[in-house]
C-alpha cells in the first residue's frame, strides 16, 4: 500500500489523529475530483473516498508522518478503483499499452498524429467541452491528465502512483493529449472553425 | 547523430525525441539549461513551435476548467464517524 519502501511506523492514536487532519483530510477535493473523474458519478465518488480515507487510515503506519501524503492517497484511490470499483462495473475495453507506446516512442509520432486544432478555437471553447472531453477518454488516458495537469504531479510521482515507468507516463500522457485534441477538434470544427 | 551538447539527451546517450522536449517545458519539469536549449530549438523546428502554444493553452484550459469544486460537505464527517465506529 505504501508509495516509498519505509519502515512501518508506531503511532499513538493521538498522532494518528493529527496526520489524518492535517495531512490526509486537506486533499479531499482533490480526491473527490478524482473520484469524479473516474467514476462519473457522484456518489460513487463519494464512496470511492470514503473507502480510500478509511484504508488511508487503517494502513496509516505504512505511511511515513511529513512525506507525500497527496500522491499516497492517490495511490491508494486509483488502487481502490481499479481492484474493487472497476470489477464491479462493466469492465471496459483494454488498450494494448504495449503496442501504443511503441508507436507512440516513435520518431514519426508527431508528425503524423497533430489534430487539426487551433489555439483561437480552444479559446472560445466554454468549459463544459473540456471537461465533457476529458471525462469521455479512457481511464487510463485521462488519470494521467489528471495527475498532471491539474494536481501538478511529477512525472516521478506519476510512475509511483500508477506502478508503471517514467517513459510510459511520457508516452500515456503524449496519447491522452493527443486524444483530447481529436476531440476537441471534431467539437471546433462543428462550431465553425474548421477553416485554415 | 547524437548531440552531446543537447541537455535533454538520455544517461544512454539516445537523442530525446520533440515530443519528449515539448513535454519536459510544458510539464514544468525542465532545468533552466533546458529552457534555453527548448528555445532555441523552436526556433528551427516548426512542430514544436505550432505544437508549444497549443498545448500549452489545452493545459491550462484544463487546469481552469476541470477542477470540478468542492467535496460534499458531509464527506468528511461521515468518514471521521466511520474511523470511530471502527476504532471503538
């Protein structure tokens, strides 16, 4: 469960008490947002939160007092979506990584994958086609916008959180914003801005 | 081929794709010697200039409208009350 190999901790119940407070509880809109983002539902999110400040505190001296609480609990909520939430829902589709990051390490990649998109058209976009964009990209593809661009995660951190190397957080994120792009860019073209 | 002068360039020595480049910059995890390089670069290099603006507005684009508000306000009682069921 624990993001570092660290020794296992010997709290008192008053300490344990104060990381809760102080050092878990304040990342509860982020995971909530999290929760969100992935389950697409509100209370599911709420549960997904839940079950992961209450396996947070149950597994509470695997984590070392002062370190990155924020990227363990991630951790521990993508776990809990992937393990218990994802099993009980319809299971989507699975991507062959594998292949993807190949193609995507690729010299040709750029060249050949840049969506008609413009900078001016992204601008009148209201918000709503963001998020809406965001939320239709597979779970994989649209943690990873998550972890980075909004919760500012390195991609160090990432590759802790998601169990997986450096490179393939570069290429997954490389994919995803591309694939936000397509999208985007079939919404700009159906306002208009599809002209050079 | 390989540039040794390129501060992107991999412990291996391997030549850091654009796509790596643009992603170091954008992602703010580039060093101040990096930063320069990325400037330069773009300079000559017309996919990483069209691709630099645009991406970078798509973050924070993202950034200004996908936070997505404020947690229910009864959350957090309702997991404090939960820990104290179980702890007791």
């Amino acid at each position: 469960m624990e993001l570092e190999e660290a020794p296992k901790q010997n709290y008192s119940e008053k300490e344990k008490g104060e990381i809760f407070n102080q050092e878990f509880l304040p990342h509860i809109h982020s995971m909530y947002n999290f929760g969100y983002r992935l389950t697409l539902d509100r209370d599911d999110a709420k549960d997904l939160v839940q079950d992961t400040y209450l396996k947070a505190y149950r597994f509470i001296e695997s984590f070392q007092k002062g370190t990155n609480a924020k990227a363990w609990l991630f951790r521990i909520l993508k776990n809990s979506f992937i393990n218990d939430y994802r099993k009980k829902s319809k299971e989507p589709a699975k991507v062959d990584y594998q292949e993807v990051e190949t193609y995507y390490n690729s010299e040709e990649v750029d060249r050949q994958i840049t969506p008609d998109l413009r900078v001016e058209s992204l601008k009148d976009m209201i918000g709503d086609e963001i998020s809406n964009a965001l939320n239709s990209l597979d779970v994989d593809f649209k943690t990873v916008i998550i972890l980075c661009d909004l919760e500012g995660f390195k991609y160090e951190e990432m590759a802790k959180i998601l169990d997986i190397p450096i490179g393939t957080v570069r290429s997954r994120l490389h994919r995803a914003r591309n694939l936000l792009k397509e999208k985007l860019s079939e919404y700009a073209k159906s306002m208009g801005y599809n002209k050079a | 081929m390989n540039n040794p002068m390129n501060p992107f360039a991999k412990p291996d020595q391997q030549k850091p794709t654009c796509m790596e480049m643009l992603q170091t910059i954008l992602d703010g995890q580039a060093t101040e010697e990096q930063k320069q390089y990325f400037k330069v670069h773009m300079d000559h290099c017309m996919p990483c200039y069209k691709s630099y603006d645009l991406d970078m507005s798509l973050k924070q684009l993202v950034q200004s409208k996908c936070c997505g508000g404020a947690a229910p306000t009864d959350l957090v009682e309702k997991i404090k009350q939960q820990i104290l069921q179980k702890s007791s």
